[in-house]
C-alpha cells in the first residue's frame, strides 16, 4: 500500500518558525542514492498520513521534479506541545533489501489471561526487518491466542513473516512472556490499641493544662 503526500521545495534560507507558523513544517529527504532534499509539507495532511502510515508503509511524494516513494524515517516533536516541528524522509530503491522497524499487532485473547491464571508482558512491540520494499509487511501480527498456560511463551521465531522478510534479531528472544498472577492480598486491620489511646489523651490533657476534676 502507498499513500499519496503533496510537497514542495523549500528555500533553506527561510525561517523556520515564521513556516510552521504558516501551517507548514519543515522536511528533509534522502536516500542511499539521493541527494538530500529540503521541503515543505502542509502540517495537517502529514499529521494525517504520519498516523496512517507509521514506519512501515509507503509514502509517494508529489510535487518534486521526481516523484519518488519514501518511509518517514524520524519525526521531531515539540516537547511542550507536541507539535511536528521537523521530519525525515528515507527514499527507498526499489528492487534493493532494506532494513527498518515493523510494528507488532497483537490479536486474540490469551486463555491464561481469560481464565486469570497468568499475566501477559509484552516485551517488544516492533521488530527490526531486513527485506526489498516490494516485501515490506505493513506489519506482523502476533497471536495471543495459543497463551493457555504459565510455561507459554511466544519467541521472535515463532513469528510468522513472508519469504524474503529477515526478522534482525535473535531466534530465542522473547516477543511475549506469561507470568503468574500475583494474588492480592488485603490488610488486615490493625487492632486498636486501648492503652496508646489513653496515653495519647493523656498527653493532650496536660498539654492544655486542664486535670480532671476528683471524684
């Protein structure tokens, strides 16, 4: 799948601020064999595609002299309000292995979950794959499902990619874990101490430097 994204060349000598002031951020592509390019984006149609896209989905730039297919490879954000202040696009070769991160999608619901017998973790939510763009899942789904019991655990080869997709990581390691469901315990009330009490009021009396009266 391949998402369509209007763009446009960007004078470097611009302020930055007075552009995304405009509506607009600032965005750099480049490629193994493609010289960097520095452009502008309408900030909400790339909001939009950001969402839509990820890491792992195509993205036709428009507007160039070249139209060419990238994968958004970093996003700079403000840190008060959150708002895309740069971006970097990755222009792929076609016909040329790649290697970026893939999201995890989780689907089912684990048994020793539903019966209460055991907890869920899960340890990774995207991998790093090595494949042509022609190859490139949009992602991998991971099957929760066949979590019956507390010695079950899903691990990086048991993940199910398409041929020519290379999952970068060890074949052991861990994508979900099942561990035991601690029981809650509740506190107990402590019981009430009769003689702290009268000591406590005690305390108070001769602090106000009232005595009971004698009977």
């Amino acid at each position: 799948m391949t998402i369509k994204l209007e763009v446009a060349k960007r004078d470097e000598a611009i302020n930055l601020d007075q552009l995304r002031e405009s509506g607009k951020i600032p965005a750099v592509v480049y490629g193994r064999k493609q010289e960097a390019v520095a452009i502008e984006i309408d900030a909400k149609a790339f909001d939009k595609v950001r969402k839509e896209a990820g890491e792992s989905t195509f993205i036709e730039l428009k507007g160039l002299d070249v139209e060419m297919e990238v994968l958004i490879k970093d996003v700079e954000f403000s840190p008060v309000k959150q708002q895309v202040l740069h971006a970097d696009f990755h222009a792929v070769e076609m016909g040329k292995e790649m290697t970026t991160n893939v999201a995890l999608e989780f689907v089912g619901e684990a048994p020793v979950e539903a019966s209460n017998t055991g907890n869920v973790t899960k340890v990774l939510h995207e991998v790093e794959v090595t494949c042509k763009p022609k190859d490139l899942p949009n992602h991998i789904e991971v099957d929760l499902t066949i979590l019956a019991s507390l010695e079950d655990k899903i691990l990086i080869k048991d993940l199910k990619v398409e041929a020519g997709v290379k999952i970068e990581a060890e074949a052991e390691d861990p994508v979900v874990v099942v561990s035991e469901m601690k029981e809650v315990v509740e506190e107990e009330v402590a019981a009430v101490d009769m003689d702290a009490i009268e000591v406590e009021q005690k305390g108070k009396d001769e602090a106000g430097g009232e005595t009971p009266a004698a009977e």
